[in-house]
C-alpha cells in the first residue's frame, strides 16, 4: 500500500501541475475513509524555488526523503531546462525506477524522466504541443501523443495539464480501489475516469453538439451494460450510419466503442466486487462479461489482478456501502448469461 508520496519541484516548475499533485496526495481526507499520505515537497537546494509565473515557494525539504518514497511525482520545468535537468533529480528517478517505486509525471514532466533514462524502450507520453518534440530527442521512447495517460510498468506519464490529474486518478484507483477514488474525485468536482484522449484538443475539434448527440447513446450502453451490444445496433440508435457511428465515436471519445463499453464494464465490476457480496457469475453478468472466466480475463488484463484479489482488498463494509447500487434479475442459464458478451473490437 503507497503510503508516502515525494513530489519534486525546481526553478521554473509549472504552478497549476504542482497543485494538481497537491490536491491529489496532499490533503488530508481521513473524515472520508481515505487513508492519509505522508506527502513532502521536495527539491535539490532547499530554500525559495521560483514557479514559471513569476512568484516563489519555499521548499524546506531536500530530495533524501524522495529516495524512500513509495511515489515519486515530477513536476515539469520550462522547455529550456529539458536538456540539463539536475543530476540529482534524475539519480532519484533512476533510483525510484529501480527499487519499483511509483513514478508519475505531470504533463511535460514527462522530460525530466526521460533525460534518466527509466523511459527507454517504454511508452510515454506528454502534452501533444510537445510530443514531436519528445521523439525527436528520445527515438527510443514510444511516445503516444492521443492519450491522457500511459502506465507502462510503474511509471505514469501524462498529457497537458488537466490530464495529470486523470493520471492521479488511475494511479489512486490502483492503490485504494474505484470507490475511495470516486470520493476524492467527487471532492474534487471532477469525473473519476474522463472519456477519450487529448487527440480530441489537437487542431480542428469537432463542434460541441457532437458530443451531446451520442449523449443519449453512451448513456444507454451505461444502462445496459449486461447486454450484447453491437455496433449496428448502437448505430441505429444514433441514427447513423455504423461507419460514421464508429468514426464519430472515436472522434468525440478517443476510443472505439468497443474500447469505452469494456472499460466501464470493468469500472462497474470493480464497484459490484467493492460494494456487494455478489458471486462472480452474477457481477460478470450485471457487468455485461456473461461468465466469471471472462471476468477474470478482463481483471488480468487490464488490472493485472483477478476479480478476487480485488475484492479482498478493496471491498466495502457491506452494511454501508450498497445502497446505489441497482440490481436487476440474472439469467437463469448459462446460455442466457453468454449473450451479454463483450462487445467484439471494432477496426
């Protein structure tokens, strides 16, 4: 379990990302239920650092206290320091890397950790202003541009801005469980998981009705997750064509439909094994997977767990915890629960 968090900051750092790590492991929410981090700003001379906007912090601490750190979150620097990052900084990293600690950069703090070099032969990614930039000097990085987030091993990196939160989120979610993540997230007045990618902000966006009219859609998949839903189907109700259905849907959420529809399934299993004792046959058919091996492939692979490993650590006292939770009737057999299957990929 994280329990201490070092978030390191330099001369230049960027004042809205640093809050960002602040606001995700620095407060104290132990009134929700959330265990407390043991968070320390941290940086290589202790003293007055200046931010990018012209004011500055006073950092006490040095960066011994990153060296233990179970998170070690960097914060990004202007364009000009990319090529001389301290060495400090990037032996802490390496270090942080090595002993299989957590590393979560901050959009393009994502520079700092690749000048360590931790990244080579890794994906990445970074604000998408900047991506070209990062392949060009780190060729060996696969760097992603369309994505919010990248989690490769232990190490995060995040997109511009506002995706660093998203990025705090998924790692949260990995260590205290989807329910006590929801309740920061609700905390913070934002969504726990935000669809799509930053693919959606590069140049030409489509208008923003676009979204509003697959609206109704999304929010009929949500409602009937434990249904075979095809793409026809959801098409039809869209009142599109399947080809433009499935193009819009990427365009407006980064994903296909098949890719959105098997995360929330996996969003929603995780709150059943959270928040209910129901056996797995029946949380893999609310969930829309239709058998319990499913379930279990779809744990491994995308939470690199299974469905009850997951449930002995993150799960609720039940007497609290499931009163939002809205069941309906489960099929009677076997072959009823195989039709809610998951949705076959879309190209």
């Amino acid at each position: 379990m994280m329990k201490t968090v070092a978030c390191i900051v330099m001369d230049g750092f960027a004042p809205f990302e640093f809050g960002v790590a602040c606001e995700a492991f620095g407060l104290d929410r132990v009134d929700d239920g959330i265990p407390r981090f043991d968070f320390r700003v941290v940086t290589p001379d202790p003293g007055a650092v200046s931010s990018k906007m012209g004011f500055s912090i006073n950092v006490d601490a040095d960066l011994s206290f990153a060296y233990e750190a179970d998170l070690v979150v960097v914060c990004p620097v202007p364009h000009q320091y990319w090529g001389r990052i301290d060495e400090r900084v990037l032996d802490v990293i390496r270090h942080a890397a090595a002993r299989g600690a957590w590393l979560l950069s901050v959009c393009s703090g994502s520079f700092v950790v690749a000048a360590s070099g931790v990244l080579d032969g890794r994906r990445a990614t970074t604000h998408w202003m900047y991506a070209q930039k990062m392949k060009e000097m780190y060729p060996s990085i696969d760097v992603d541009p369309d994505v919010l987030y990248v989690q490769d091993g232990r190490i995060i990196t995040s997109a511009g801005t506002a995706a660093g939160l998203d990025a705090c989120l998924h790692l949260l979610r990995q260590e205290l469980g989807a329910e006590l993540t929801n309740i920061i997230a609700r905390r913070m007045v934002v969504p726990p998981q935000r669809d799509g990618g930053q693919a959606q902000f590069i140049a030409n966006p489509l208008p923003a009705t676009t979204s509003l009219s697959l609206a109704p859609v999304t929010d009929w998949m949500l409602d009937n997750l434990r249904l075979e839903l095809t793409v026809d189907q959801l098409a039809a109700k869209a009142h599109m064509s399947p080809r433009t259905f499935a193009r819009r849907f990427k365009a407006d959420f980064g994903a296909t439909p098949a890719a959105w529809l098997a995360r929330q399934r996996i969003i929603h299993a995780q709150r059943l094994l959270e928040k209910t004792d129901l056996g797995l046959d029946r949380i893999a058919y609310e969930s829309g997977f239709g058998s319990a091996a499913v379930l279990r492939q779809n744990f491994a692979r995308v939470l690199g767990t299974t469905p009850t490993a997951y449930r002995a650590r993150f799960a609720c006292n039940l007497d609290e915890a499931c009163d939002d939770i809205v069941m309906t009737d489960a099929p009677a057999s076997a072959e009823a629960r195989a039709e809610a299957s998951v949705l076959e990929s879309v190209a």
